[in-house]
C-alpha cells in the first residue's frame, strides 16, 4: 500500500482487505481476469470477458519500472488488488441505497469492488463469530438500512450489540420499535430477538431500564405470538427459558 494515502486511509484498505479476502502483502498483488469475472455481478460478467479494466493513472509506468502493470489473463486484464480496494473504500462510505445500485456504465473493477461488498453484508448478517470493530462501525452507520430492507438483519443486531454501553444499546432497541412500528419483524426472527434479550437482560436494564427493555419484549412477544401454534409448540422449551 502506498505511503501516500495516509495512515487512517492505509488503515481501511488494510482492514477491507482483510473482510474481503484480498490479499494485501508487501508485493504487488494481481486479481486475474477469471477472479475478476466470478466477482462480478451477471450483469456485467459479459461485459468483462469483452472488455479490460481501465489502467490506473498510478499503474501507468512499465511493469519493470513500477511493478504495477496490468497483464491480460482469462479473458480479460489482471488488476492490482489496491486498485480494487480503493474502489471498495469509497463504496463502503456511502449509505446502503447508492451501495446497491450499481450506476450506468460503471466500469468493472468498481462492480467487482461493490459486490464485494454487498457479498460481505450477506455473510456478516448470518455469522456467529462477534463482529470486529471495523464491521462494526460499518454496519452500525448503515443499521435503519439494513434492518428496512431485510428484517433478519435485527436479531443479528441484537445478539452482536454491546448491551452494556448506551449508545448502541439505545440504537438497538430503536431497530427493535421501528421494526414493530412497521410491522414487519417475522415470528421467527422475534423468537431470535426475544432470546438475545434475555441472554443480556441484566446490562441492558442498567443502562436502558426495565420499562424500555420490556416494551422491546412486548414487541418481540407480539411478532411471536402470529406464529402458527404447531410451530409456537416446538419452541415451547426455549421460550419457558
């Protein structure tokens, strides 16, 4: 990574590398032309095979002088992995609406770069492991987004909140009244919430008190409570729990 993007911006390209699974060593690293096709979305894999990513103005220089040359392999021209984080970099700042929706003729490496990352919520919605700091972050700044859109986004924010700090606490149960506000938190996804609060009943009472996190059970208990009684009869352990 180049010196000249700054501590803070070295940082992010670092940490996108790492959730992205590009490889970010000391050497130049290239994506071939097959990776970038598979990383793009079907509409532009086409356009891909037909056409080679535009050379940077940084890769402009010989490959011997720079080592930063681009290289035609798979149908298409290898990139330089920053390149790609670069453009990542960018997407990853802006809200969720302009994130998903990919511009007229948008040049590939920037198609590959957002289904990166559209690929990566998916996966952060479904983990198990907490999510790191960076991930947080990024998806507390997109959180009224998500949870609108795909409402399995929020028992995935209740179980990964720190309950004991204010702020996200406080946030949380926000998603969680909006959710029912909307009508749109399905029975199962509230049975996923109900046990999340209860896992961490004791911290949020103390810094949200008992009558906020009640009222989140009320709404989580609500969304449940539409489940077909078959369904609510195989739950019955983990609820009495």
């Amino acid at each position: 990574f180049s010196a000249s993007a700054g501590a803070g911006g070295v940082a992010v390209l670092v940490a996108l590398a790492d959730l992205l699974g590009v490889p970010a060593g000391p050497e130049p690293a290239l994506l071939c032309g097959r990776c970038r096709a598979a990383f793009l979305p079907p509409r532009l894999a086409a356009l891909a095979e037909a056409i080679a990513f535009p050379a940077p103005a940084a890769a402009a220089a010989p490959a011997e002088k720079e080592g930063q040359a681009e290289r035609s392999s798979g149908g298409g021209t290898d990139i330089e992995a920053t390149h790609l984080l670069r453009e990542a970099s960018d997407l990853f700042l802006l809200p969720l609406a302009v994130l998903s929706a990919p511009q007229k003729d948008e040049a590939p490496i920037r198609g590959v770069a957002r289904n990166l990352l559209i690929r990566l919520l998916g996966r952060l919605r479904v983990c198990l492991r907490p999510w790191t700091d960076f991930e947080r972050e990024w998806l507390f700044r997109l959180r009224h987004e998500l949870c609108e859109n795909e409402p399995g986004w929020l028992p995935q924010f209740v179980r990964q909140a720190h309950w004991d700090c204010l702020e996200e606490a406080k946030d949380v149960a926000q998603l969680i009244e909006k959710a029912h506000d909307r009508r749109n938190l399905g029975g199962r996804d509230a049975l996923q919430v109900l046990s999340a609060l209860g896992r961490n009943a004791v911290p949020a009472v103390g810094v949200l008190g008992e009558r906020r996190v009640g009222q989140a059970v009320i709404h989580a208990a609500d969304a449940l409570s539409k489940l077909p009684r078959t369904e609510l009869a195989c739950m019955l352990e983990l609820l009495l729990d």
